[in-house]
C-alpha cells in the first residue's frame, strides 16, 4: 500500500499540471483572439467613420459637424463592440478555469430580460436618436416642428430633442415619441408673405 502512494501522487500531480498548464494555454488564447478582435473592430470602425464622414460632407452645409455627428455614433459602437467582446472573454475564461457558467448565463438572460421590458421607452427613444442622429434629419440650431411644436433645436441628444419656441418656453420631446418632424431650415430657409396688390 504505501509503495502505491508515492506513484499515484506523482501521477496526480502531473495530470494536475497538465490540466492548469493546457486551461492557461487555452486563456491565454482567448485573451489574445479578444485583444485581436478588439483591435481590428477598432480598425473597422475608424475606416466607417472615415466614409460616413467623406459621405455626409459632400451636403454638409456647417463645416465640421459631419465629424462630430460621425464620432458620436461611432464612439458609441466602439463602446458596444469592447462590452461584448469582453464578456464573452471572462466567460470563456471561467469556463476555462473549471466554473459552471451556465447560472451566469441564465442569471445574465433573465436580468437582460427584466432590464428590457423596464426599459422598453429608453431603448426605443436612443434607437430613435441614434437614426435621427445619423441621417442628419435635424440639428442644433435649426428651426424645426416636432410633433406639432415648433422651435429653435437647443439640444439633440440620443434620448431627448430639446426645443426652445418664440415664448421661450423649453420643449423636451423624447425622440421614440417623434411622429413628425419638420425642419424649417435645413440647407436654406425662406418666409412666404401675401402682397395685396390693389
């Protein structure tokens, strides 16, 4: 009996190593392909900002707000991207290191869905502002009808458009709620006056 103790704990010993050595292999590989995904959705992304930029220029009548309008919208992909590729990350690393990640899913899920029947209106209204964003629809400092209400375009943000109207009274209009929208000055603007003539 003690003879066999003395085998089995080096055969133990070198199954265990084996183990941690090809689990860190294998983390140290889904860390490396998260970085390289990361760098090249990066890439990716600095390219489209460069043809969303070059495109939106060529009608662009104030100069510069192409950029900003284009940074805007890919900066918030660029934070997406880094989000999502990092979870899968630390999941695929905790599974590597021999935890049970099934209940962090599940728990994940059913957060993800509470988080989405609460937040229906939020996510609706930044959908909403992020198109009315990237379509160039409207923006600060134009004169535009919304939903009926009209005003000078104070704010444009990804959840609310704020207009300013002739009294001076705020308007803050969640874009998910915008049914119509007229802009009064976009690229030129003119006023119409009835002349009697006698």
């Amino acid at each position: 009996m003690t003879q066999l103790v003395g085998p089995d704990l080096a055969k133990f010993a070198v199954n265990a190593g084996t183990s941690i050595a090809k689990s860190g292999f294998r983390i140290l590989l889904v860390l490396l392909a998260g970085y390289v995904s990361v760098r090249f959705l990066r890439v990716g992304l600095g390219r489209l900002e460069e043809i969303l930029v070059r495109a939106g220029e060529r009608t662009e009548v104030v100069a510069g707000s192409t950029r900003k309008r284009v940074t805007t919208l890919t900066g918030l992909l660029r934070t997406l991207a880094f989000v999502t590729v990092s979870a899968i990350v630390v999941v695929i690393c905790l599974d590597q290191l021999g935890l049970d990640v099934t209940p962090i899913l599940a728990g994940a899920g059913i957060v993800g869905l509470a988080v989405g029947f609460g937040a229906q209106n939020l996510v609706r209204d930044v959908i909403s502002g992020f198109f009315l964003v990237l379509e160039n629809q409207v923006r600060v400092g134009d004169v535009a009808v919304v939903n009926g209400t009209g005003g000078l375009v104070e704010a444009i943000t990804f959840r609310t458009i704020v207009l300013r109207d002739l009294a001076g009274v705020v308007h803050v209009i969640p874009n998910g709620t915008i049914t119509t929208l007229a802009n009064m000055t976009k690229g030129w603007s003119g006023y119409v006056i009835d002349v009697g003539v006698a």
